[in-house]
C-alpha cells in the first residue's frame, strides 16, 4: 500500500505541531528515483531538506513505529530552529 505526499506532510504536522507553531513551510514531495520522501522545512530565507525513506515513513502511518520518522524530523527541526 503506498500513502498519498499529503498523508506523509500531515503525519509530520501532527508529530511535529511546533512547525506551525513557529510558522515554518512544510513541504513533501516524493522522489522515485531514490524510493524517498523529500521533507523540506522553510521560514524566511532559511530552508532545509532531508530525506525520509520510504518504508520508514510509511511504516509510521501505519502505526508500526515512527522511530526512523521521529528521529530523523526531530533532530531536522531542532537544528533548523537553531539556525
């Protein structure tokens, strides 16, 4: 079963409600060249991105664990806060 960008962006919204909070851009989008979810995170002039493969992601909304997609998106926000 293969899950639309939009429930990948909204998973990472509800896990993640300080993005909005401090009124970041969110944005997925999903490369088939490397089988992975591009996560970008915007607010002004700053902007990151990384990578969330795709098992990893989906075995979250399947509610399998969300370790890979919490670690990962957890250490990206912070450090984008920080810069």
């Amino acid at each position: 079963m293969t899950f639309s960008i939009a429930a990948v962006r909204d998973k990472i919204a509800e896990m993640y409600p300080e993005i909005a909070e401090h009124q970041m851009i969110l944005s997925v989008e999903f490369d088939a060249a490397k089988d992975a979810y591009l996560v970008k995170l915007k607010k002004d002039h700053h902007e990151m991105t990384t990578h969330l493969e795709k098992k990893d992601a989906e075995d979250c909304l399947r509610n399998i664990k969300c370790v890979y997609l919490g670690t990962q998106i957890g250490q990206f926000i912070k450090n984008f806060q920080m810069a």
